[in-house]
C-alpha cells in the first residue's frame, strides 16, 4: 500500500526513476506493473540490491523486517528511504545507527517527516513560535480519537499483520505516534527532552470483533501526560478503536498567546491563534497542491542531490522512539 504511494510520487519527479520493485507475492508485482512503468520485478529484494545501477533504495516492509533489509542495502551502498516506524525495538534502531556510521556518504532518510515536517502548517507554527508571539510554551493538548480505523481491519484489511505486535511493532502508539511526536517537538525545534512520565493508559479489547486467525495483541487506544525539560507538559491521546469520536486537534499553550490547529493535510487547514487582548485570528493555510507523498519523495531526491540534509534523520527518529518506548514501559509497569 506505502510503496504505491512512492511509486505515485516518483512518476512526478523529472529525475527519479523506478528500476525495480519487489514483493513477496508475484500476484502484487503484476498488479504493480499493470500499474506502473517499471521495468524489473522480484520476489528476492536482494536482486536489487545486487544492481550497481540503483542507487537508492525505499523499505517499505512491516516494521520487523525493516533491520535486515536496512543493513543489506548499507553494504551494497544503497541510500535508503525507510518507513516508519524505523524498528520495533530501541536495540534494533540502535544498531541500524551503528551500522549506518561506516558509511557516511550514503544519505539515510525516515519517513514520520510524511504528515508532519513537510506539510505547510508546521513551518507556520514553527515561525509563530520562534517569532515569540506565543510567549513561553508550557502545554501540548493532543488528541485524535477513532471509532473505526484499525490498520488490518478497516483501513487496510489485506494486512492483518498490523494487528500482531510482534511485527508492527504496537498500534496507534506506535503507528501514529512517530508522527505526532516529529510535528509537536519539531515545531519546538526538537529542543524538549522527556523528563518524566507521569501517567499512561493503555486499552485492547474494546470490540469483540473476530479477526479470524491473526493475532490481534497491540493497544487500540492510549493516553499520556508526559512532562519534557523547560516546563513543557504534553497530553497525549490516540485512540484507533475507542467508543468515543475526537478530531485530531492540537493546542498549543503559550504565556502569551495560543494555537489550534488540526496538524494533518486532509484535516482543517485554517491555524486557529488566540493572542493578548481577547484576539482570536484565523491563518488560511493554503493546500491546493500540496501532497504528502509527492513532498516526501520531492524531499528525499533533493537529499540525494545535496540540496539539503533528511528533515527526519535516523537520530531523530530513534529520540522519538524512546518517548515511544517508555510509555509502553510505563504503560506495563502501571499495570503490574
């Protein structure tokens, strides 16, 4: 599903071009070339990496998969597009980094940039805030809640493996929070560090319905109150089952002022700010045109050619992580 969106990307920039594709149903790579102008397919990923004509690769498998093919690409001296999450533990992104430091030219890009620093709102949120006009931030209220969107039942029914927490890593914690996490402390400067947990909910088992076989262990909804160095408290809320409805909304809380916005592409794009003196002001936010897929791609070709540095490095990412982690810790640690 991801990598059809990459390959929509790639047919729009003048200077990529898809050589290969590979999956591990033969059904999907006809699918693909009925679809798409790429002239190999594969079902053995490594047929890739042994062509000395591609030069970067995009790792589009379930989480759990995504260390090996990580570090095969490194070898053959492939840039790489990862998906998030980055790994499903902290000691496997730790090793990725590891590896990823003998070959510092090679340029190494992760995707949680998608819904998050490449979309028009961040860059006006970040200018609002380095402009000081919000004072000093001290609250993060975040919550988008779903009565119906769990990857593998709803949203994406042929891949139930979202459902097994041995290899998607978590759900909506995991899944959604790489990206809510690069938005709420990239707009911060990525400055914030966690300095404690105060308290985490998680909850499974809100329906009774019969996914069949799979396995069906990750979380579906979850809440935190996290606290981060320089006073920031941040109230987190992601729910991809939960009996309750709640748009994706944030709040940003500053000494001087404040903003609403729902950070999404599809969502609201008008930024809501509340300033000194009762002001309230709508910002129109202008997204004809804009494309997530299109922007993350279009970034990553301009990374490769030395236009600028990933806004979404493997560091950063791994930061992201560990919040993520630790609040699964906690979350287990609270329940005994």
């Amino acid at each position: 599903m991801i990598a059809e969106h990459h390959l929509d990307a790639i047919q729009k920039i003048p200077n990529l071009e898809t050589r290969w594709v590979a999956a591990t149903r033969q059904t999907s790579l006809d699918r693909i070339t009925q679809k798409y102008p790429v002239p190999n397919t594969t079902t053995d990923y490594t047929d890739i990496l042994r062509d000395e004509e591609v030069h970067a690769v995009m790792i589009c498998t379930p989480p759990h998969l995504h260390k090996k093919i990580f570090e095969e690409s490194l070898e053959a001296g492939k840039h790489i597009l990862l998906e998030k999450p980055a790994g499903i533990s902290l000691d496997e992104v730790d090793q990725m980094i590891a590896s990823a430091q003998n070959y510092p030219h090679l340029k190494i890009m992760d995707c949680s940039a998608r819904h998050s620093r490449l979309v028009p709102k961040f860059q006006k949120v970040k200018e609002i805030i380095d402009s000081g006009a919000l004072g000093e931030i001290y609250h993060i209220h975040h919550n988008a809640v779903n009565r119906y969107s769990r990857p593998g039942i709803e949203y994406h029914p042929t891949a139930k493996w979202f459902l097994n927490k041995a290899i998607a890593g978590g759900g909506p914690l995991f899944d959604w929070g790489v990206y809510d996490l690069s938005f709420h402390l990239g707009v911060l400067g990525d400055v914030p560090e966690l300095d404690r947990i105060k308290h985490v909910t998680f909850k499974s088992g809100l329906d009774n319905i019969d996914t069949g076989d799979v396995i069906f262990d990750v979380e579906e909804m979850f809440l935190a109150m996290l606290e981060f160095t320089g006073g920031i408290s941040f109230y987190w809320e992601r729910a991809s089952h939960a009996n309750m409805s709640v748009p994706n909304e944030t709040r940003i809380y500053g000494t001087k002022g404040g903003i609403k916005l729902a950070f999404c592409s599809w969502d609201d794009p008008d930024i809501i700010f509340y300033g000194p003196d009762n002001k309230e002001e709508t910002i129109k936010m202008d997204y004809s045109g804009h494309d997530d897929g299109f922007a993350l791609v279009q970034h990553f070709s301009d990374v490769l050619d030395g236009k600028c540095e990933p806004v979404m490095s493997l560091e950063l990412a791994r930061k992201h992580l560990e919040i993520i982690f630790k609040c699964y810790d906690a979350g287990r640690n609270a329940s005994g």
